[in-house]
C-alpha cells in the first residue's frame, strides 16, 4: 500500500477505529511458539477462541472479549455482559494488540553494561536476575533498613498485590502517581462523603440536566466510556440536557447543548454564582440539606452572598444572565440531575476548593443518590466496606503481612528511620496530631508539607519523589519502577532523569515493563512483564448502572518470550530474598491464587470465567444508601436502643460510628466520621495550620470559597495561559507505540484562537518558542524569576479557544520508545532483549510520518518546560496554571 494511498484512507480508518472496528493487518509471529504467521487474513470466528478480560489500555478497565486465532490474538470485542460499558467498546482496546505484538517489545531479562543511560546492555537469565536482586535488597531487611527500598509504580491494577510484596519485605515505600492524576479532585469527595467515595458515580441514564465543569467523558475521563454513552441516551431518549464550561472545544464541549468559554481557574466562581441563584431564588431542597449537611443554609447563603452572577461574570468570562439561567434551570430539574467536574476545574492552586463549591451544588438540591443524581456506588475491593453490604467477601487470599510501623519517636514507632529525617522535619511531624503521626512514613510516601495527600489514604506526592531524594530526604538503595513513566511524563521531567542517572542518589534501579522507554533506559536492569493479555487481575470498580458487579482479568495467550506477570516476579523474588518472606507468598500459580480470590461467587470458577463478569442482578440499584436501615446484627454490641437515642445521634460501635439516628430509626447514613455530609470541614484549617500555610490562603478554608490562581492576577497582555489535554485515542504517553493510534495522532501542535495568533502576527504554521514561568503562591520553588523551561512547536488555530489560553498534548515526543513512539525508520531499542520472532513487515522502512520520509514528525516532548507545582495541603499538579510567553521564531 503506497503512503498517498494509505494516508487516503486515513480519515475513514480513523473513523471506523474510534467506533471501536479494528480491521488488524499485522505481521506477527509468536515469540513462544516461533511460528509464523506472515501477514493474516480475515478472522475466521469458526477456528477463533473467544475468552472474556478486562482491557487494560486506560483506567477505565472494561470487560472485553479477545478473539484468539492459531494462538495469536486477533481482535478485541465488548463484553456486552460487562455492565459499565453495556458490551461497547473503544479503539485503545485495540492497543492490547498493538503492545503484545510490539516488535521492539522487551522479552529478556537485561543488565546494563555501559554507563546508565548510554544504551548499553546484555541478556541474562531469570536466575541471574533474581540473585543479583535478592542480594542487594535482602541486607536491607536483615540490617534493619527496608524503607532504603522504594518500588514505585505507575499504573497498578493488581488489587493490593504489590502492597503485599511491599509489606512483606518492610518498606512503607509504595510509591504511585495519583497526585499527576487527581487528588485535588478526590479530597474534596472523600471530605463530604468519606473514604469509600473518592470517585462519584452519576446516574447519567436518567438524569435530566448535566452542568460539566472541564470534565470530558465524550475523549478522555475516567469511566468516560460508561458516561458517554450513557448521557447520550439520555439526551436523545429523554430530552437530558448538557452544559460545559471548558477553555476550548473538546470532545465533550463540541456536543454539549451549551458551551462556554471559561477563564482557567474560575470554574469555582461560576459554581458559587449558581450556588447564590439558587439561594436566591428560593430553589434549594432544604429539607435534604437540613437532614444532612453539616452547616445551616444560613451560614451557607452568608458565605455566598458576594459571588453574584456579575461577579463571576467579571472573574470567568461566562454572560451574568446565563450562569442566573442555567443555576435555575439546573435547580428546577431536580433531583434528575447532576454535576460532572474533573481536571478541567481541579487541577489549578484553586481546584480543591473549586470542587469543594460544585460538590455543594448537588446537595444544595438535594440531588445526592437519587434517580438521575449524583449518586455514589461501591468503588474498591469488596470486602465487607459501606455500600457492599450482602456481596461475596473477595480479598487476597496470601498470608498477610503486617504493616510497617509508623515513623516518630515513642512505643509502636520506627525511631531508626524517623531520626535519618532532616531535624525541620521531625520538628514538623512531632507537632501533628496523633491522627497524623500514626499514619506517617516519611518523606515519600508521606510527605509532611502535604498532610491531605495522606490524611484519607496514601494519594502521595509523586511529582516531588526525586526532588525529595536529590535533597536528602531518603536514602535509596534499590530503587524498582513498575510501569512507570516518569522520565518522560512528569512535570520537570528532566528532574526526574537527573536523579535517575545519578548514581550517589540511586545506587541501584531495576524496571519492570512491557517495553523500552524513557524510564527503563535509566535502569540497572530490566526485567520483561507480560501483558493485559497474557495475566490475570482481580478488577472491581464503581458501577454506573449503579449493582456493583466485579470482573476478571485472565490470560489470551502465554506471555511472549520469558516475561512474566508482576505477581509471578515479586512472589519468585520474594522466595529468593527469603527471610520470612517466602511465607506470604504460598502459589505457585496465578490461576490457583485468583480461583481462591474468587472462591465465595455463588457461581463456579469455570463459568466465572467464561462469563468474565459477576453481578447480582437482582439487587437493588445503590440510590439512597445512606437511608439504609441497619440490620439487627449491624445493630449488635451498639449503643442503639429505640427511642432512647435523639435524632442526630452517633450509633457507635466499638468507639466508631457506624450508623445515625433519623426520624428514631438507626440509618448508615455517610461513611463519615460523623456520618453527615461534611460542606463545612475543620480539616482544611487543621492541615494549614500544621505546616505552616496562612489561613487567608483559600485552601485553608473549612467552606469552600473561592480565591484566584495566584500567577493569574493580573496577568499581563503579554502572558497566556498554557495548558494540556488528552486525545481520545491514546492514553498519556503510554500509548505511543501503539502503531494504530499512533497513525491517527502522532504529533502535538500548539492550538490557540485565530485572534491571538493574529494578536501575535502568526499565520497557522509558524514556529513559535513557549516560554514557561514558575508559578507564585505556596508551591515548589514559587516566585523564581526568569524562565523555568521552554520548547519550540508549529501552531494550529482553533476557533472556540479561549483567547488566553494555549494548549497542546503532553503525551507525544518520545526519545526513548521504539520505532513508533519516536517515529523513526528504523528499530531503537535493545537488540538484546527482542526476539526476531516478532516482527512487522510494515515497519520494515520506518512509520510514514516520520521526518525522514516527509511526515511531519512525532511530536514535541514538553514535560521538561512544565514546573512541578503541586497545590498546597494535598500536592495535586497544578497541571493548568502555566503562565508562559510565545515568540515566533
């Protein structure tokens, strides 16, 4: 096929792949087996094997069918039993493939044997692996020093089993990267409703109205699958409407019934005007909110009563008139309706408290766990948590490991530890509450300036791990990255490299993945994992048809060459280290250890499998849990007695709540401390305090309020906001090999309004120079003069952008990522840890769009230029409130 003529078809490909067809064309061989296949045909269903997992090419893990053809994978279906995606299905299941089949993908153990960095390495078995690891890891345990080893994931859907092998060995160092991702979106839910809900699940089937605050489900959003067309539906069955605030024309905004332009930063200031309409006009359900929320409507209606429709207007750009309008009608459609905020209005020095106002508008109508609302349904493992009342109890079924003590001065405490911290430090952490104290590990897993980034759970600060390691924080002895991509994807990026080079600060570093990247370039060592489609994994997540329901992940095929699932790595290494550790780590296969898993399904281990899914059909649909009655034996050894307790009252067990009394009955209420939604909470003032943040901060408020992105004040004519975003086809810059998505976008040219580009004298095309800054306020290295980085792009114009705004995608501009993630024309990664027994002809000259064949080129890498800059109190990346300059070059 002849590149004019592929790029012909390109526009129809692309198409037919985002609904989901994938007519795959591959060469392929298989790396077990040996045997080839040459270039394949049509998918012939009557030879193929179709076996139901769960996709693993994004966070939203949905039940697919893999369709498996003389022992290759072939094609990737929907399982129409799964009920989030209702048997839809999107193009990066296709990626699955792409990865599997990837020819640069790493299948050998590798140890370096040039400079780290340099390129340079050999095979070496598994055995060879494992003793050169057990023996640098195991002194650390026997010396007493286990947190010197730090295992730092990117992506972990194993349900707890890395935290098992952590746990066993001693380290509290299980490091992830939620706050690149979303704690400050996740802190304000777990403060209103408690720690099962730190993601909500709207009732998007039949809601009515839908006010979207840079949320985009229609692209890319965590469970955006299950949303979008589920609110499609919706509008189309039943009239529901959609209203968006964003900076430009997304996905989601382009369909929405009503679009609206918004400063950066102001998603707040809007909610709060809708907030104060709605006050205003008599419209909120105050019986709801009197039964419920922790604040009366009058200290509500006091706090809001200066953010009027005008006032928002002047801070966000968006007409007094519509935001007076929408509020109304957003009311009125109660309690069928429903709020949707992501990283759009959450991931500014503001988000937190962004949040916390649009979360008050559901209870404000009282839309919370209603048909059509914002409802709130079981999201993690079940184990007997709130909302799981009554579902099969599935844990891990190893020996479990205690947890490693807490680090401080007293009984209970790692003194050894506590004392290597540099003294302002310990002087910090010995003034916290014991609450905080007794959940504190230190520097990287919790860092003691962000107590809300570990206060409801360890979210962490992943952006500040290698700074926190170059200053000293905590020594490393052997440090292991799974899946991580942090040399490419961080914030500073290039920070994270120098630290990773740096062999003082990091003695030792071995990389579990799937292939060659940024991340492994920079170990000591790699081990080959295998992929979604050669592993099991335990899956459970939150439901939109609101019956939770649980999955599981199982092998297609055998894991090509000698890689191997993380669980069978850490449970060999685990036996080698010995020690003691080899006693939570009892299977010898991962079949054997995920039937027991899954032992109490009321259904066989066979059907399970050929199922992929369980559900409870005909359990009632999670509305209104908190009125849920407790049950005689959740009643037993309380201090419940009917009558003798006042409405309001705690129902105690043990000296924890459990329950609250309503109308004289015992309900569960919220999983909050005082089982009440918490609108007003003394956390945030309580962390301010502890480390040092001025109260007239606004994160430091106990009701949410609104206060402007520090950088944003004033921001000079010459100055725009950058800004990033996802496309739908890929999955932040994990995807960039995928060779299929990566032929539909491969590139990341600067979008800004044809008005600012004509403000600038820049015709579509140009090059241009962004100039980035260093943010102000009480962030990282706030108020550094002169340019914090910089990097040099074409530009595209693109009406319905904000006029001070410019974006461009963060997840293209590999350096290190084989032949397609770096669009090369020929093969870059290690010959040493590939099989010539995958391959792929049509790569044999390279990708199309490479430069030296004419294209256009893979993208430019801008991580370096973007600072790390996490929110205060709870360390979330402040990803939107780049202030930059732009120059033509």
């Amino acid at each position: 096929m002849s590149d004019l003529t592929r790029r012909s078809i390109l526009k129809l490909g692309s198409a037919l792949i985002a609904g989901g067809f994938s007519p795959l064309r591959v060469s392929a061989q298989n790396a077990t087996s040996g045997k080839t296949f040459g270039v394949l045909g049509r998918l012939d269903y009557s030879k193929a094997k179709a076996t139901p997992t769960i996709c693993f090419a994004c966070t939203n893990h949905c039940g697919v069918i893999g369709w498996v053809q003389d022992g290759l994978v072939r094609k990737i279906d929907g399982n129409p039993l799964d009920p989030n995606t209702e048997g839809n299905l999107c193009s990066k299941a296709q990626g699955m493939i792409s990865y599997t089949y990837y020819p640069e993908r790493i299948l050998y153990p590798l140890r370096r044997v040039g400079k780290r960095g340099e390129g340079k390495w050999k095979r070496i078995t598994w055995e060879e692996a494992y003793t050169e690891l057990a023996e640098k890891m195991r002194p650390l345990r026997e010396n007493g020093n286990p947190e010197e080893f730090v295992f730092h994931y990117g992506r972990d859907k194993t349900k707890g089993y890395t935290k098992h092998f952590t746990n066993a060995f001693g380290t509290p160092h299980r490091l992830n990267r939620r706050s690149i991702c979303s704690s400050n979106r996740r802190a304000p839910l777990m403060s209103f409703y408690g720690r099962d809900f730190e993601w909500e699940t709207q009732d998007l089937s039949n809601t009515k109205y839908v006010i979207n605050w840079g949320g985009n489900p229609y692209e890319a959003y965590q469970g955006g699958l299950f949303m979008a067309h589920r609110l499609q539906s919706a509008r189309v069955d039943h009239g529901a409407k959609l209203v968006t605030f964003e900076v430009r024309p997304s996905a989601t905004a382009s369909k929405s019934d009503e679009f609206y332009t918004v400063m950066p930063g102001t998603d707040g200031a809007v909610a709060f005007a809708m907030i104060h309409t709605i006050l205003k006009e008599g419209l909120e359900d105050k019986e709801f909110w009197n039964r419920w929320a922790n604040l009366s409507l009058d200290k509500l209606r006091k706090s809001v009563e200066n953010y009027t429709p005008e006032w928002a207007e002047k801070k966000s750009g968006v007409p007094a008139a519509d935001i007076r309008r929408i509020a109304i009608e957003f009311a009125k459609a109660a309690p069928a309706c429903c709020t949707m905020s992501n990283r759009g209005s959450a991931k500014h020095y503001n988000g937190m408290q962004s949040d916390r106002a649009i979360r008050t508008l559901d209870v404000l109508v009282g839309n919370v766990g209603k048909p059509g609302g914002y409802c709130l349904s079981s999201l993690r493992g079940w184990s007997g948590k709130y909302g799981q009342e009554g579902l099969p109890n599935l844990k891990l079924p190893e020996p479990k490991a205690s947890d490693p003590r807490p680090w401080g001065i007293g009984e209970g405490f790692n003194e050894i530890a506590f004392k290597k911290l540099p003294k302002k430090v310990q002087d910090r952490v010995n003034n916290f509450p014991d609450k905080w104290r007794k959940k504190y590990f230190g520097e990287l897993a919790t860092p003691s300036e962000y107590p809300l980034a570990w206060h409801w759970y360890q979210m962490r600060v992943g952006q500040l791990v290698y700074p926190y390691i170059k200053q000293g924080r905590q020594k490393v002895s052997v440090y292991m990255s799974f899946t991580l991509g942090a040399a490419f994807g961080y914030p500073e990026a290039n920070a994270a490299r120098e630290v990773l080079k740096d062999e003082k600060l990091i003695p030792f570093h071995v990389a579990i993945d799937i292939g060659y990247g940024e991340q492994t370039a920079l170990a000591d060592m790699i081990l080959p994992e295998a992929t979604s489609l050669e592993r099991w994994d335990y899956h459970s997540t939150n439901c939109y048809g609101l019956v939770p329901y649980t999955g599981v992940r199982q092998p297609l095929v055998d894991p090509q060459g000698e890689s191997k699932s993380i669980q069978v790595i850490l449970r060999e290494l685990a036996h080698k280290i010995g020690g003691g550790m080899e006693k939570h780590f009892t299977y010898k296969d991962d079949e054997s250890l995920y039937k027991d898993w899954y032992k109490e399904l009321p259904i066989s281990w066979e059907e399970f499998k050929r199922r992929g899914i369980w559900q409870e059909k005909n359990r009632a649909k999670d509305y209104e849990l908190y009125e849920r009655p407790l049950t005689e034996s959740e009643l037993a050894g309380t201090n419940f007695n009917a009558g003798k307790l006042a409405d309001g009252a705690l129902v105690e067990k043990e000296g924890k709540a459990v329950g609250i009394v309503k109308d004289g009955k015992a309900v569960r209420g919220f999983p909050t401390p005082n089982r009440v939604i918490n609108v007003y909470d003394e956390i945030f003032p309580e962390a301010a305090a502890a480390v040092g943040l001025p109260l007239s901060d606004g994160n430091a408020s106990p009701l949410a309020t609104w206060h402007e992105v520090p950088e944003h004040v004033d921001l000079p004519d010459d100055r725009f906001i950058f800004s990033t975003f996802k496309w739908n086809v890929h999955t932040q810059g994990r995807s960039g090999h995928w060779k299929y998505s990566a032929e539909i976008i491969h590139t990341n040219p600067i979008f800004m309004h044809p008005d600012t580009g004509k403000a600038l004298g820049l015709v579509e095309g140009d090059e241009v120079e962004v100039s980035v800054y260093r943010p102000t306020g009480f962030t990282y290295r706030a108020g550094e003069k002169g340019v914090m980085g910089s990097f040099k792009n074409h530009v595209r114009f693109l009406k319905g952008m904000h006029k001070r705004v410019v974006m461009c995608s963060h997840h293209v501009g590999h350096f290190e990522h084989g032949i397609v993630g770096e669009s090369k024309t020929s093969e870059t990664s290690p010959v040493e840890g590939k099989s010539n027994k995958l391959a792929d002809q049509s790569l044999k000259d390279g990708v199309w769009w490479a430069k030296k064949r004419g294209g256009i080129g893979g993208g430019v890498h801008i991580n370096d230029a973007l600072p790390i800059n996490p929110a205060p109190l709870i360390g979330g990346q402040n990803w939107y409130d780049n202030v930059c300059s732009i120059e033509k070059v």
